[in-house]
C-alpha cells in the first residue's frame, strides 16, 4: 500500500481539506455543545473504509519513524474485528491527522435519508440543550458518501478493477498493507 504514488490521494486530500473545514466551523460555532475531545473514544471502534482511505493510512504509517511504524503495526496485527480501533492509545488516534473521514465526522450533526424521512444524527453526549440546528451546521452524510464514493473510484481507475473499488478494508488490513 505504501508504494501508491501520493498524487494518486490528492482527490481523497481535497475532500478530507473541505470537510475539516465544515467540521471546524460547526466546533466553532458550538464549541461549548461539543465534548468529542482528545480522551474521548467512545466511538472509536475498528471500523471499515475505503481503499482509498486505507491508503492514505497506510502512507501515514509509512512515513513515521520506524519503531512508530512497527508500534501502529503490531497493534494492527492483534486487532479483532470487533474491538476498539488499532488506532487507539491511552483514548488518542496514533494518525489523528490521517484519520479517515468517519472518525473526522463521528459525533458531528449529521442528516441522512431513511424510508423516505431525513433525519438528523449525533453523539448523544453532544449538543445538549439546542432545540434545533442550522442548516449550515449538519453534514449531508448521503452526498458525502456519494463523494467518497466517486473518489475512491477514482482512486482504483488506473487499475481497472472494479470489484476492488467497492470492498472495503478493515483498519488494521490498511495499516498492515492489506487493501
């Protein structure tokens, strides 16, 4: 996985760059109604992504010191499906900045369709005591797939296999090289 040429990311970059920045307004705006923090990891279960996203891990983990490396690796290799993410130590992602975009969006007011109703998500611990949310400040989670959906396509073009394009990867197979 590490020997993806970086530009063969950069759809997958822009797209993680717009919605930090939307994920960054909403903190802003309701800073005192968020308590996803550092130490907070409730949420943080070994997830699946994209092979896309499992790149972008994997090229982080590449480019850490080597005991770093070997540490986020080893951790990958005892995971179970069905335990916390690899990623986490002492309540903190090892790739915080590399985290993939549910993690980014985890806990953030998101709105999804289902059985014709939109319907609006989030932490229960956060936005205690807001009756309602701007529209500006919850994520279309449908378009927002639908994105990365289309850059992870993109991602997998050049080698023409399509089957692969719609399998998604554990963590711990991302971190271990196995996307």
């Amino acid at each position: 996985m590490s020997e993806e040429k970086p530009e063969k990311l950069n759809n997958y970059r822009a797209l993680i760059q717009r919605v930090d920045a939307l994920c960054q307004r909403i903190e802003a705006r309701f800073a005192d109604q968020i308590v996803c923090r550092k130490g907070c990891s409730d949420c943080c279960r070994h997830l699946s992504l994209f092979p896309v996203e499992g790149a972008a891990l994997a090229e982080a983990v590449a480019a850490l010191p080597p005991a770093e490396a070997e540490q986020i690796r080893s951790k990958a290799r005892q995971a179970s499906s069905d335990g916390p993410c690899p990623l986490l130590a002492d309540g903190a992602c090892l790739l915080y900045a590399a985290r993939p975009l549910i993690c980014r969006t985890h806990g953030m007011p998101l709105i999804t369709a289902a059985d014709g109703e939109r319907r609006i998500d989030f932490c229960p611990l956060n936005f205690q005591g807001v009756p309602s949310l701007p529209g500006d400040a919850v994520i279309d989670l449908d378009r927002l797939n639908e994105i990365l959906t289309a850059v992870n396509a993109l991602f997998i073009a050049p080698d023409a296999d399509h089957e692969r394009a719609s399998q998604r990867v554990t963590i711990a197979d991302a971190l271990r090289g196995g996307t």
